[in-house]
C-alpha cells in the first residue's frame, strides 16, 4: 500500500498511483506521466518511483 502523503512535503499522493501504474504498464514513460498527474516534486517523486508493494508477498506469513 502507498502512503497517502509524501513523508517530506506532505501533499496527498495515493490518489495518483492507480493511474500511475496502469499508464506506465501501458508503456508511457514515467517522467511525463509524473508530469501530466501534477507530481512535480522530487521528493514525491521519489515516493511515487520507489514504491514496491509487498502486501501480496507477505500476506502468505501473517
């Protein structure tokens, strides 16, 4: 799961990450998809392009 907010600046930035998937697994380039989502920042940026989810990989140990 994506954190809500950037953990710098704390603008809301889990609304942007379904569309951001699904247009960079469509083969559009990150850096305009970032652009045209409004995520300017790089500190959001960073949120965005580092994010691995791990809640289908752990789920299995609970």
């Amino acid at each position: 799961m994506i954190p809500v907010r950037c953990f710098t600046c704390g603008k809301v930035i889990s609304n942007c990450w379904e569309e951001y998937k699904s247009r960079v697994a469509e083969g559009e380039d990150s850096a305009l998809v970032l652009d045209d989502l409004g995520v300017t920042r790089y500190c959001c940026r960073r949120m965005i392009l580092s994010h691995v989810t791990l809640v289908d990989t752990l789920a299995p140990y609970q």
